[in-house]
C-alpha cells in the first residue's frame, strides 16, 4: 500500500474575505445603528447616490443583495420613503429606483460620520496599506472563472 503524503489545507480565502468584512463594518456598524439603517439600506442608498435610477437586478447586482431580499428591502425602504420605484416609460416590466428626498437626506447625514469611520480604519491599516487591499480587491472582483 502506498501512502501519499496529507496536504495542508490552504487558508480559505471565502472565509478569510468574510471575518474581514466583519472587522471592516465594525467601524461602520455602529453609525448605521445610530441612524437606524442596516447594512443592506445603506448599501442600497449609497449606490442609488452615485448612479442615480438603476434597475433593479443592476442594484441587486451591485449591492451584492440577491434579488427576492431585494424586494423587501426596497419594498421597506420605500414606506420609509427613502426610495422610489417607477416603470420605465419605454418598457412597463422595467422597474427603476431611485433615491426620494428622505434617501438623500439620510446619505447627506451620514456622510461625514462614515468619512470619519475611513478615516479611523486608515489610520490603524495606514492608507497605503488601505489602497493596496482596495486595489487588490477590486482586481479580484474583475476575475471570472
């Protein structure tokens, strides 16, 4: 019988991106519980203020929320009246979303403090370290298999 050597398991990479995220919004949780936003509605407000109107399943897409959540994360945020759907003139079974007055209003407020949360995580990473993770990152999320 012939034994083959046992191979060490590699660190996980899946796990390692996930208990990373996690130190990463414990800088950022505690302002959005203060504003009484989770983490998704946040998501969700700071892509519709770079973008404008999207569709959906470009929202869902972008703020990585699978698209029956994000139903009912819209669907809530909407009664709040922090977002607004309508159908798209050109085709009724389009669905865009866009920010209503409150959605903006709650971005505007939360600005400075997640700006000042950046600021706290860089200072303990540094900011070069900061970028290169970010570029690193960003490099990552273009790779398909």
């Amino acid at each position: 019988m012939i034994l083959t050597p046992m191979l060490k398991p590699r660190q996980s990479l899946t796990l390692t991106l996930l208990q990373a995220r996690e130190a990463a919004m414990s800088f950022f949780r505690p302002s959005l519980n203060q504003h009484g936003l989770t983490e998704q509605q946040w998501r969700v407000i700071r892509i519709l203020s770079q973008h404008d109107e999207l569709e959906i399943y470009q929202l869902a897409e972008l703020a990585c929320i699978l698209k029956p959540s994000m139903t009912g994360v819209l669907v809530r945020m909407e009664a709040a009246g922090m977002v607004q759907r309508r159908k798209a003139e050109q085709d009724q079974r389009r669905v865009l979303v866009s920010l209503a007055e409150k959605g903006k209003a709650s971005f505007e407020s939360m600005s400075q403090c997640m700006e000042e949360n950046y600021q706290r995580l860089q200072a303990q990473l540094g900011e070069e370290k900061l970028q290169t993770l970010l570029g690193l990152l960003n490099e990552l999320k273009t790779i398909r298999r």
